[in-house]
C-alpha cells in the first residue's frame, strides 16, 4: 500500500492515529522505529532547527519542501507537513500542494494565519477572512493528483472566540477540507480541567474528521482525545524539547567533567544499526565485485 493511503486507511480505524512532531531524518526514524504510525513534520521544529529561530514565518518553502523531503525518503511511515499559511495566495496553495504529493507527502496542514505566520501559541497572530481562507482550500483540493492525499484547515481563531474557531472548523469541513485543526493556545489559561473541556466541546460541535493538536497541555491521553471525538492526535514539540534538553545536559556535563560520558544510552554501534548501517553493507555485499 503507497505510504500516503496508508494514512487514509489508518484513519477508517477505531483507533485514533497519533503523529509525534519530527523536525529531521533523526527524529522521523526513531519515531517509526519506536512503533508509531505516522509522523507531523513541524514547522516550529523545522524554523528552530534549519535557523535556529523562533517560528515566526522566517523558512522559505524551498527550505520546508526539501526537508520534507529527506524526512519523507528516510522512513516508511505516513508524514503530515505543517504547511504553514499556503505560502501566499492559492495560487502559491497549488504549488506547495503539488510539490509536497510529489515528494510522498501524506497530508498537509494549511492554517487560516495572515502572513507572515506566528507559532499558535502566539496570541499576537492573526487570522485571515473566511473567505480567503476556504479560497486557499478549495485550490489545495484542485491542486492535488491523488484523492489519497489529504487537505487538513488548520484554524488559528482561538485569539477571537471558542465559537469562531467551532464555525471556522465546520465552514472548512463545508468546502471539503478533509480534516480540521483547531488551535486552543487561546484558552490555555485557566486549569487543565477547562482545557480538556474546551477540546470536548470542540469534539462534539466540529462537524467531521478533527485534529487534536497538543492535547497534552489538557492532560488528556490519546485514547481520550479519541472519546471526545478526535480523529489524528498530534505532538509538535515534545521530542525537540526533551531532544534539546539531553543534549543541553550531555554538553553540561561534558563542560564539567572534561570527557564525554562513557554512560551514553547509545554507542557507535546501535547508532549505526538505528541509521541503517546493516542494510549499506549488505548491498555494498550483493553488488561486490570478484576480484
């Protein structure tokens, strides 16, 4: 089965579909190779780790589209790509489509921001009118070659109204988005418990097929998300925070210590196993020449 209707079989299931974030072919394996079935590429990950910058809107599309790329061509599991605000009009929305089913892309994530785009969790972002926004739609649904490919409308709304980000989610879903992403950032500031609410509400108002985006801020598990009535969970930045955290701590204690830790969790063999050293040898044996 091609790697991008996989996606849409997996989300026919009873089980929601969990996508943690990757940022680079490093991260995107060990997602696979740690049994999950797909894989978000972020775009707050990609700005952080390409520029080492907050994301702001700073990445090129040529730069998202060739780690999308690589990312894409290094595993064997669906990627859905943060695909930021469309990259301008619907006329950039039908590039950025094409070129992302051809690079195997699974889904993409179009959000209704003004440009230049915030990370979500920005509340000094902006939202763009309805209207243009289901215009950068219905041009994503034109642009793509294979009905397996999947248009999610990722609304930023939350900075107007819980009730706007439910009508924006349905009037996307009415213009034939496949999947809705509702952004909570805005209403983050009471307790768990009320963030949890807000995503049970949007669960149950949201018309169709939703994305559950940072459900760990609610204390909620996917299973959870699943009973609210949420179809794909994903995790942008956990991976990169906890990444960035072991590798801040290796650095500290190497600065301490004056050696690298002999205690690493991984060695040059594992590593080599985990980036597919096995398999280069062992085609480099089947085409040996006979000397």
């Amino acid at each position: 089965m091609k790697v991008r209707n996989k996606i849409r079989e997996l989300l026919k299931n009873d089980k929601i579909v969990v996508a943690p974030g990757c940022w680079d072919c490093i991260s995107a394996k060990a997602i696979e190779q740690s049994g999950f079935e797909a894989a978000y590429i972020s775009g707050f990950g990609l700005e952080a780790s390409v520029l080492g910058t907050p994301d702001v809107g700073l990445l090129s599309f040529s730069e998202i589209l060739d780690r999308a790329n690589k990312i894409c061509a290094a595993i064997n599991i669906p990627t859905i790509v943060d695909a930021e605000a469309g990259f301008g009009g619907p006329t950039q929305v039908i590039r950025a489509v094409k070129e992302f089913e051809r690079a195997g892309i699974a889904a993409v994530q179009i959000e209704d921001q003004l440009n230049p785009k915030k990370c979500g969790a920005m509340l000094t972002k902006e939202v763009i009118p309805v209207s243009e926004a289901v215009a950068k739609i219905k041009a994503a649904l034109d642009a793509r070659s294979n009905a397996d490919f999947i248009i999610i409308a990722r609304t930023d709304a939350d900075v107007i109204s819980l009730q706007e980000v439910i009508d924006r989610c349905n009037l996307y879903l009415e213009a034939g988005a496949d999947m809705v992403m509702p952004v909570t950032a805005g209403f983050r500031s009471g307790t768990t418990a009320d963030l949890a609410n807000v995503y049970r509400k949007l669960g149950k108002e949201i018309k169709g097929p939703a994305v559950a985006l940072r459900i760990d801020l609610a204390g909620m598990t996917a299973q959870e998300a699943q009973a609210a009535g949420f179809r794909l969970a994903v995790y942008p930045v956990f991976v990169l925070f906890d990444s960035t955290r072991a590798i801040m701590e290796a650095l500290r204690k190497f600065r301490m210590e004056g050696i690298p830790s002999g205690n690493s969790a991984i060695g040059m063999k594992a590593f080599n196993d985990f980036i597919g050293l096995p398999k280069v040898l062992e085609t480099e044996a089947k085409y040996a020449i006979n000397k």
